[in-house]
C-alpha cells in the first residue's frame, strides 16, 4: 500500500479545504446531503446489530463501513469541513476568505441535516409499518439514547454540559483523524484500514458527533421518545457542533499544519569540535572521520 509522507499529507489536506470550499452551492449540497443519509443509514445499522445481539461492541465495529462508503464517494461531512477548510484559510489560498468558509459550513449543515432527516423518516417508517405499530426493541433502544442524550445530560446541569461538549470535541478529534488517515495512503485498502480504527473508537466510547445526532435525535422524537426539539438543540446538537469544531481543528487540523506544514526552523547540530551545523547540512569528509 502506497504512504504518503505527513509533508506530502499536509499540503494535501490544505488543498482538500480550498477545493471543498470553491465548490458549486449545488455540488455542495448535494454531497453533503448524502454524506448525512449515508452516515445516519450507518447509525441505524449499529443500533439495530448492537440491540439485536446484544454486543454494543459489534455494532461499534461495523458502523465505520457507512464513513467509509461516503467519504470513498466524495461526499461531505460538517466534521470533515470543519477541519480542513480553515486550513485553507490560514494557508493565504487565494479567493479564501473567513465568509467563504463560513458560507460552506452553513451549507454543510444544511445538507447533512436534510440527509440524516430523510434516512430518520425512512427508518421510522420501516420500524412502525408507517406508525401503525409498535417500533420494537431497536426503536425503545433508539429513544433511549434520544433522552439519555438530551435530557441526561441536562439532569447534570453545567457539568452536563462540559461532558457534552468535551464528547463532542474527542468524537472530532477521532473523526478528522479517520478522515486525514485516509489521505495517508492512496490505495482503497489502506484508505479504509485508516478510516476504521479512529471511527471505532468514537462510536464505541458514546462520543458526539454533531451528524450522526442529527439521526438519532430526530427518529427519537418519531418515535416517541421522551423529549423536545428544544431539548435537542440545547442540550445536544449545539454544543456537540461546537465540540467537533474545536475537536477537529485544534487536535488534527492545526496540530498537522503547524508541525508539518509548517514546521519550525531545525535546531543546530555540534560538531565534536564544538561547531554548529544546521540540521540537514551534510558534514565534511574530515566531520565524518571523526563521528
């Protein structure tokens, strides 16, 4: 499998940020539409094998297959955004300007959203028979997490909402680890061996992940869940964007940019005499006699 070196890695994620944000309204709402039904379709399928099986562990290590199809398709995820568009910004690309990225996280949103409500609706349908009965025992395990997740945390007032956002801020630095992990390697395998290992462990340890609750929060409420729209957007979904924001750009965006992209000046070497080389000068024939 071909590695591509963190230099190389670097300049590739500062481009992906420039070329996401130059693309058409419609392009972008398209992908990050699919990205939101595809994802939320792969939430639905970790609830229902966890609750079926019994085993959290077996969903959790098959949910990443839904990350893997949509980012292998193109498709676009506010997470994903969120870490590479900034990027692009902070690199002076030309035409790149803090609207800009603005206006393409808004519409990122928008299209997860709209995505993850379209897969909500259908399961809701499916599981109920168009609400004529009982969802069964993955539809109370989907409202669960709807309340447990909402008016859970607001039980805990403002330390529940510094877990909250602390979930939401180690669910992105896992999810843009998976995302930048692909870009490692230019193989489809070693794209998906990258992308697993980092999605595995957000869904298994409960973090938040802003797109994914967009699924699970809305079919909650179709179900019958326990809580309010109001409830959700307080007490999950904004803090959890917030989270993810942070996440993904302070512990992999920037970390990555400011190391590799842009790394600081080598400290000299010493030679055993005492004089300074600066790090990556090739010493004289007598220097190397001497080491």
């Amino acid at each position: 499998m071909s590695y591509v070196k963190p230099h190389d890695l670097a300049t590739r994620m500062v481009d992906a940020g420039e070329s996401k944000l130059f693309l058409s309204t419609r392009d972008t709402l398209i992908r990050a539409y699919m990205a939101g039904a595809i994802l939320a379709l792969a939430a639905a399928f970790a609830v229902t094998v966890g609750t079926q099986t019994g085993q959290p562990l077996i969903g959790a290590l098959l949910f990443p297959v839904g990350f893997c199809m949509l980012y292998l398709l193109g498709f676009d995820l506010l997470t994903a955004v969120f870490t590479l568009v900034p990027l692009a910004w902070l690199d002076k690309r030309p035409g790149v300007t803090l609207g800009e990225m603005l206006r393409n996280w808004g519409l990122v949103f928008l299209g997860n959203f709209a995505g993850a409500l379209t897969t909500a609706s259908f399961v809701a349908v499916y599981l109920t028979y168009g609400f004529s009965t009982d969802p069964g025992d993955v539809g109370a395990a989907l409202q669960e997490i709807g309340e447990g997740r909402t008016v859970g945390y607001a039980e805990h007032g403002a330390a529940g909402m510094l877990t909250l956002f602390i979930r939401g801020v180690m669910c992105n630095w896992m999810v843009s680890t998976a995302v930048v992990g692909a870009m490692l390697s230019d193989s489809v395998p070693g794209k998906v061996i990258a992308m697993w290992m980092p999605i595995l462990v957000f869904f298994y340890l409960g973090f938040e992940h802003s797109v994914v609750n967009m699924f699970l929060f809305p079919i909650g409420l179709m179900l019958g869940g326990d809580f309010t729209v109001v409830d959700y957007l307080v007490w999950n979904e904004i803090p959890t964007v917030l989270g993810n924001l942070v996440g993904g750009l302070m512990f992999v965006g920037l970390v990555i940019y400011a190391t590799h992209g842009r790394p600081g000046p080598a400290r000299p070497r010493r030679s055993p005499r005492g004089e300074e080389k600066a790090d990556g000068v090739k010493p004289t024939s007598q220097e190397e006699a001497l080491l």
